[in-house]
C-alpha cells in the first residue's frame, strides 16, 4: 500500500569491532594459544562476511517467513526458501564458527560467536532456530556423549547435515520440567523404548535435513520423581545404521505444529514419541538419571543464545527505524512549528522522535555490551582454567552471573526497543508492509521460553547471588568499584559516574535485603522482587558499560580527527552513554526504595479478591 | 493443540457500579433533570444486558475476526458473522445508550456510555470500531450539521443502518493533518467535487451497512495552507437522492487494505475520492475552512474511546490470564519447592504470577476509574452550564485536562497489561489457541491512532495545562491536596497517602519547569519531556483514584458482612489500592528527579552518530 522504504536487514558491524577490539581487548586474547589461528584481520572478515550473508540470504526471507509454516501429509513445509537458505548455510559455514576444530569447526572465540549469532538471528530469527537448536543438541552430545555417539552424530549434525531439537516441555510440564510424564524402558539391547508426547519443540519437525536428532527428556521406568530422575536420550527421527546408513522411520510422528503471535517461520511441533510402540532411544553417554544436569550445561548456552535473539532483533528493529526516521518527512521543524508553510523536514528532526531513536540506541548497544562481556569472560575462563585457575574461577563466576541477565533482560529490553520501533513509525509501524511490528511479534517468545524471565531472576537471587558466599557478585560489585573510583573525577562523565556509584550502592543494599528474607525466613518475598533486582542489576552493569564505553570514546576521540568516520561514531558512544545514565540508571536507586517498602499485597490478598467473575 | 481453557470474554460489573455508585456518585446525577428517566436499575440492567449481548454476540466472533477482512470485487467483505453481528446489535441497541433521544437514543450519562463502551471494545475490538467511528461521525453532524444534514443522516447513522468514517491521513500526511492534499471544488449547486486519496480509513468499506457516510477533510481551491485551510465533508459513498432514497455509486473507490499486526477484522481502507471525477461532497454546516475545528471536536470523543478500548482489552487479558491462573497446575507450592512428589498447585499460588495478576489488576481498575473520572466531569458539566457556570466550568477544564491522560495513559498501560498477560501464561501466551497475544497485538495501535501518544502529551503541557493561566491543573492539584488533608491519618493508609503527597508535589514541580522552559525560551525541553510528564500525572491521578477507592473500601467493610460476597471485592480494592501505591505511586517522584536533569543529549547528539549504517 506504501511507497515508503522496506525494511532490510541492517548491523552496525562498527559497534562490534569497538566491542570487540576497544572495549573487551580481544587483540589480547587472540594471543593466546587456543586462538592463534585467529587474526584481528581474521574476526572483522568472518564479521562482514557474515554481516553480507544475512543481509542476501536469511534477511530477504524474514517476512516471507512470517506467513509461517504448513503439514502437508504429516510433515514439516518450510516456508519458501528455506531449505535454499538452509544449504547455502551450510555451505559458508558460519554456523560452525564457534564450533571446535574437531569436529569441523572454525573454533572462534565465543566473544566473535555470539556476535555472528546476533547477525544470523537478527536477520532471521525464526530461520535460525533450526540451526541453532541442533547446534544445541550437538554441543550437548560433544560434552556427554561416547565417543561412538559423537562419532555418529556430531559431524552430521555440526555440518548442517541433520537438524536437532530440545525436548523438554510436555502438557502438563512447562516450567514444571521434572513433572515430565515421557516414559523409558530398557531393552535387552542396551537400549530404550521411548514413550509420551513433547510440546513447543522448535524445529521438531521440518523438511530441510534428512534426519532430525532429537535429545529427550524421560524417565526411566522406577526412576524418582521430580528432575532427578529423567534422563536424557537420542532419539532420530529416522534411526541410523552402524555403518552411518539411515535405516527405518523411529516412530516419532508430528502431531500438529502451533499457530503463534510470532518467530511463525520456526515450526513449533508436537511430537509424540512411540505412538505406535517403535520408537528407540540411546542413553546420552552412560548414566541414567542425570538428564537435567546434562541438559542444563546446554540450557546456559541456550538461554545466552536467547539474549542475543534480543540484541538482534531489537538491533534490526531500531536500524530500520533509524532509516525511516531519516527519509520520512512530516510537519515543520520545532522551530517553525506555528507556520503552516514551513518546510517539512524529515522526522528525525522532532525532538521526540529523537528521543525514541537515542533510548533505543542506548539499550541495543547496552544489551550487546553485556552479552559480549559475558561471552570475553567465557573465553578467558577457557584460556586460564588449569593455568591460573583463580583467574578462571573469576572469569567463569562471572559467565554464571551474567547469564540470566543477559537471558531476561536481554529479552525485555528486546520488546520494548521493538515497541518504540513501531512508535517511531507510528501507523506505518502497526501495518505488515514496513516489517516492524513482526520484530515485536518475534520478540515477545524471547522473556518466555528457554526459562521464562522469572525464572531466570530465580536463578540470579536463588543460585548464583549466592554462590561461593556470593563471590560472584561481591567481584562484579567491586568491578563497578574500581571503574567509579577510576573515573570520579572524569571531564565529560564525573556526573554520571555518581549516578552509577548510587545504582552499586542500591543493587549492594538490595542484595543484604535478600540475605535478610533468605536468613530470617521470609523466603515468599524472594520471588516477589526478583524480576525487580534482576532488572537492577542489568541496569546496573549496563550502565558501566555504556560508561566505559564512553570514557573510552572519550579518551579516542582526541586523537581522532573531525573529519574521519570514527569521530560522530565515537560522539555516538558518548551520547549513549549519557542518555543511558540519566534516563534510566536513576532508576536502580528508585527500584531499591521499592524492594525496601516491602510490600507484600500480591501474597496478602485473597485468590478471590482477584475479581467477581 | 491444547486441552487448556479457552479464552472468553468476561467483564468485572462489580467494578463498574463501585465505580458509578460509591466512588462518583452517579445516584445524585441521577436526580437532575437530564438523566431524571434513568434510575440506578436501569444503570444496572443496561450494563448486565450489554454484558449479556458482549458475551454471547461479539466476543465469541473476536478470534474469528483475527482471520481479517478480504478485498473481493473492490469491495471489503468483513469476517463471518460481523454482519449478524452488526444487525442483532441494532437491534439490541446498545450502541444508541448515549445518544440523545431526539435522535432515537436513550441519553444515558456520560458515565454510562463509556462503561458500555468497554464492553463492546473489550469484547471485540476490531468489530466496535465500525459501529464506533459511524457514531462519531454522527456526533460532528449532530454538533455542526444543517437541519437537512441532520434529518438526512442521523436517523440512519446512530440506528445503524448506514455506517461513517473519519477521512484525515493521507499518504503525505499523518501527524501532520495539516499538509493534506485533499481537494474541493466548488459545483453551481453549492456542493462541492472532492478529490484525493485518504489511507488508514478504520470501516472506510464494508458489507455491514446500505450506505457508508464519510467525513472528509480538504482544501477548497485557494484556501490556506496548513490545518487552517481545510474544510470538513460530508461524502456518502452512495448519494443519497432528496426523498432519502439511495441514488448512484458517488465514486469513492476502495484502493486496499492494510494487512497489520492487531485489530484485523477491521477494514483499514485506501479511499481514492474523485478517481473519476464523479465525487461529489456537501460541506459540513455552512462555514468553510473550520474543518480542522470540527473535526477536533469529534476528537475529543475519539479519544476518550481509544482510552476505553484500552481498558476494555486490558480487562479482558487480564480476567482470561486469572482464570488461567486459577486453572493450569503446575509446579508445587514455594512452601514445598523443594519436594518433587509435592501436589501441583494452580499457578496463582505462586507468588510471581500473583504479583502479576495484581499488577494487572490495579493497573486495569486505574485506567477504568480515570476514564469514568472523565465522563462524570462531563455529565456534571451538562447538568451545570447554564446554571451553575462557574462550577460547569471546573468540571468542562477536567474533561480537556483528562482527555489526553485517558487515551495516552489508558492506551499504554492496555499494552502493558497485555504483555504481563501473555508473560502468565508463558507459552500458552504465545500461541493463538488461547486469545490472550491476540489483545496484545490489537492494543498496539491505542497508542498510535487518534494522535499517537506523544500529540497527548503535547497537547497536555502545550495546551491544557496552560488554559485560563493553569487553572484546570491547579483545581486536580487541589482535589489531590483535599484528600490528602482528610486522610493523612487514614487508619489503613496514611503511608500510601504520604506517597501521594510526594507525588502531587513532584507534579507541580514538573509543571513548574515546564513553564520555566515555555518562559525561558527552552521550548525544545518540552517535548523531550511531556511523554514523562503525562505519564506522572497520570500515575498521580490513578493513585489518588485508586486510594479513594481504598479508602471507600475500608468504610464500607465495617458494614459488610464477613460472608458477603461484597467482603472479598472490597479487601480486593484496598489491595489494588496499596499496590498501586507502594509499586508504582513512588515513580512519579522518580521520574520529577529525571526531568529535573535536564539532559538534552537526544537534541545534542548529531544524526549521524545514531549509527554508521
């Protein structure tokens, strides 16, 4: 209906080379041993290369995509182009950049990783849950499998050969993991006959490999109750002869796919396992009954994936909006606002609109920030551990306490980017021509599955607030420290470095009061406010960032001359960092005299008092 | 896919007579003269009959609606069952409650109608907007009409027998009403040729009505530019011959419909006027070139209704979100977490999802008592004037003052409380079977028709807060001060009304310096903060409802019996009350502190250091 700009997939490739190079010292790692086959040169090739493959390939299919997928005759139809797209994935192998040499893999540190997931999942978010959850299924067989299983298995599935799934949910088990019904029973072969039905399974199904790997969740006929006693199993969906041949169909059938608000071009299947009494499992590696543990190692990786969804659509989202705002002209300057005649000038130049564009800037570059850190700490862990393993100990403590932050907060911060995206837009934002209102169809399924968000600040105020004493914190807390103590006295920052030393103080005080309900019983009001202190904290640390971030921009552009690209991107940096500081990191300190009010109406209040209907 | 409950819609009456009987007194309205034919039981049966009606009639075609309108033969054929839909709605005559009885209406208050109002957008957006935007437009003709407009149109647009349309946007003129391009041609006939093309037409075709009748803004050859120089039309798609009966197509031709994210069942048309130069319009009245004036006029009511659309579709998530609540069992009760044999326990008992379900429950009862503040003002405004001018007055000055809080506030906490309903569900949520992201995605466009959010907020610190020297905001504040005064030492919530006075000082704080900027020639600090401004006021102004409403409660349970279904509803609203207060009362205060920094990095900031791409 329009002859406004399309939408079309769109990174600033600058952001992550500053990321990766000015901020977070990459150049030094790639020092190391375990990446000396990495050069500088090396991370921004494999960047724009992939940067142009998502722009050609899975960005033009995002809003075909979007008309979702069809069963024909009981299967999986991808919508068109899929399978195409899926090919040349494989074939440019930019799934395998952080997978290890060994099985095919670039090996590429996973601060490089995370980055060209954001370009493959930002481009396409729905297309690269197949990818992407069989790569999950892979590494899950690469950490708990035997060597035959990894033989068998993993070079079919790194390469793109085979898909592969996650299947935990059942009806009556969301959240509830350990109340999963699915049943194994041992064979004389060694092996399992699975039974029972999986629900939300993305990519359970689809018609773009020749087999679907399926790792599942079940228990073991006599086993416990609750997580501790599933096991995890390696279900294909057509079984695999010992030659490597694929042999009979394993009885795993489609039993319908999902119609959602978003990610439609992602088949969500149910799937039910042994329908017709035939279908076989292998144990993953050699031990029953720890099948949560097992699948746990993969849910970080998954949940850190979900984050970058966040960053990847909120980018796109915000990049596309950006555009538009450049090239649609309506009403006068401000300046001119009382006349009629005034030019009209493009709606960038409205103070509001303006507004809209730096907040969502801000938060972009703030959740890219944190899932990067997350993913530098990931790879110095892996450089040190059995080296300087205190290092490593605090680089892994910190990979455990950013992960639910980068998960939920990633996630939210996703949606409301993608709202202000539809806002900047206004009644072109609301309609399916411009593609923004799919970014935050997309974006909604990010705070709820691989853990819903309230999950995720469970796992933040139950598990790792707490770790080792609450070491991890106590040295993320003291990181804030030394940055504020550092800069105090910063030209153009000093203002805002107090802003983010009251935000540690808040998120410190709101971490005792936790201790305090932990300690004095008063357990309830832990869930009460975790989704607040997680929010806190994220703010919290993003807030650093975007403040080290722009003391660095700072400190570069004195000797960046004016003239020179890098000069307005650097003021941008510091723009952020300014905008992040004022607008929203006021707000820990408000959140804590929130926590502290202790108000405990949600618990207080009667089932019935929820309405008369 | 699921065995789960499905979504129906449901509605809290409750609610809505506490709201008309103990909060604003509906019953001393009810024995002036205007309203002297409505008693307190016809309040209530016309309420339960419209419930009724919501329940059986349109609510049940909401999902059906979803599947959208298709373009067949030019023409716009709506889902099945709207137009049984629509008749049995004339029929039934819900839609005439407000309009007065000359016209065939019952002349309900003001209060009323939006109650009524809320149960047929809560129950089905995307159909209410046709009968809504036909009533709209009979308002502008009744207000501003001919005898022989009125006797020609009326009749036949508020029985339902033809529809109406609003023309404003067109392709080159959204926010900005004033560039459009719509021309008028005076005719021999004192009628007029209309050429142009119109987008974004909510019901501009359709199968539902006889005759659509559309009110056209353009410019008369020669008239000024800008908002000034546009005149209102009267265009009926068939011409309507001098005995009443229907004469020739009047080339108003159907280019399209928009595909969009939400309320799809509602045709969103292209309108070309004149294509073949056989359009013919009759100028609104007889004044050219106060247009823009009418149709403001009809705004005001427009928005209010976008207001309540919001309340009706936040009510309804949240109602279907608690009964889900009540239903799905999953996980064991926190007392029990770490016992996996433990019974399941309906999710309510967990207190993240209580939180939630309160969250959302405050929330939705907030924006319905702003929305009825507003109405009762009007009600006792046209009850007043002529009679009591001074107190007709204050109450008109609430109307303009609160209009802009009901649509952008009501709009925006619509969406909130959508989300937070998808997010208790989890999954469920996401997928379609269950309605609840079908609110989401049709509360979207609250936000952003009608004037998107920020023309509120404009509207708010550039036009109301100003009339007669402040006087409007001076008379809330005072309302605000009284009710502190007489309940600073309220047994059950003296600290929630400190909170309040904290926030009605942090309002008057904000709008100081906002009239520091107007003064200080810092115009372009407003709009960088009157989306934050509204916000607080409207946070301030919901509390105080919402505390009132605490306070009513807190009377009325010494009198209400332990077993008295009345118990629950009243401990419920003191709930809402101090949640309200102690979760999202102290932000208003927080959000004066973040005005008061007056940062103005989102002006400073160049436009090429949003990004490098």
């Amino acid at each position: 209906m329009s002859t406004q700009p399309q939408n079309r997939y769109k990174a600033d490739l600058r952001d992550f080379s500053f990321l990766l190079f000015e901020q977070f010292k990459l150049g030094e790692l790639l020092q190391s041993e375990r990446y000396s086959s990495w050069s500088e040169q090396d991370v921004k090739m494999v960047l724009s290369g992939c940067y142009e493959f998502a722009c050609k390939v899975t960005g033009p299919l995002n809003a075909v995509g979007d008309q979702g997928c069809q069963v024909i005759d009981g299967k999986v139809k991808t919508p068109p182009g899929f399978k195409e797209a899926w090919n040349k994935l494989r074939e440019a192998g930019w799934r395998n950049v952080g997978v290890s040499p060994e099985y095919g893999g670039q090996g590429a540190p996973a601060a490089v990783q995370v980055l060209v997931e954001e370009l493959l999942s930002g481009s396409n978010t729905a297309f690269n849950m197949y990818p992407g959850l069989a790569y999950g299924a892979g590494e899950i067989i690469e950490h708990f499998g035997t060597p035959e299983q990894k033989q068998r298995y993993l070079p079919r599935i790194f390469s793109g050969e085979w898909g592969g799934t996650m299947c935990l949910t059942e009806p009556h088990a969301g959240t509830d993991v350990g109340a999963a019904r699915t049943r194994a029973t041992r064979r004389p072969d060694g092996r399992y006959n699975i039974s029972g039905t999986k629900i939300y399974i993305s990519g359970g199904d689809h018609d773009m490999a020749d087999n679907i790997v399926h790792l599942v969740l079940a228990r073991i006929e006599g086993a416990a109750p609750g997580t501790k006693g599933l096991s995890l199993f390696i279900v294909p969906k057509i079984r695999v002869n010992d030659d490597g041949s694929l042999g009979p169909f394993n009885d795993v059938v489609l039993g319908g796919i999902e119609h959602k608000m978003g990610i439609n071009g992602s088949a969500t299947c149910v799937l039910n396992f042994g329908e017709n009494g035939d279908c076989i499992g292998e144990l993953m590696g050699t031990t029953e009954h720890v099948g949560m543990a097992q699948m746990f190692q993969m849910m970080n990786g998954a949940r850190i994936a979900v984050g970058i969804q966040g960053v990847g659509v909120a980018s796109a989202a915000y990049l596309n909006a950006l555009q538009y705002a450049k090239e649609r002209k309506q009403g006068p300057s401000i300046q001119n606002w009382k006349d009629a005649s005034a030019p009209k000038v493009a709606i960038i130049e409205h103070p509001d609109v303006r507004r809209m564009l730096l907040d969502m800037k801000a938060r972009v570059e703030g959740i890219r920030a944190l899932a990067v850190k997350l993913a530098s700490h990931r790879d110095r862990f892996l450089i040190l551990r059995g080296k300087e393993d205190e290092k490593a100990a605090y680089h892994q403590g910190q990979v455990e306490l950013l992960t639910p932050l980068v998960k939920a907060y990633g996630s939210d911060q996703a949606f409301r980017v993608c709202e202000t995206a539809i806002q900047t837009l206004g009644g072109a934002g609301y309609i399916k021509d411009y593609g923004i209102e799919q970014y935050c169809r997309d974006s909604k399924i990010f705070s709820i599955y691989e853990g819903t968000n309230h999950i995720q600040a469970m796992d933040l105020v139950g598990r790792k607030m707490g770790m080792q004493g609450g070491m991890h914190l106590m040295n993320l807390i003291s990181d804030v420290g030394k940055f504020v103590a550092t800069h105090t006295e910063h030209p153009a920052f000093s203002k805002d470095i107090q802003t983010l030393s009251r935000a540690q103080e808040a998120v410190s005080g709101a971490a005792m009061k936790f201790m305090g309900w932990f300690q004095g019983g008063r357990m309830v009001m832990v869930p009460l406010n975790a989704n607040r202190f997680l929010e806190m904290m994220s703010e919290l640390v993003v807030g650093w960032l975007l403040l080290e971030q722009g003391v660095i921009a700072h400190q570069a552009l004195a000797s960046t001359p004016q003239d020179h690209p890098d000069h307005t991107f650097y003021q941008g940096k510091m723009a952020s960092a300014r905008y992040y500081a004022r607008n929203v990191l006021p707000g820990v300190h408000a959140k804590w005299e929130l926590i502290n009010l202790e108000d405990d109406t949600p618990l207080t209040i009667d089932d019935a008092s929820f309405a008369t209907v």
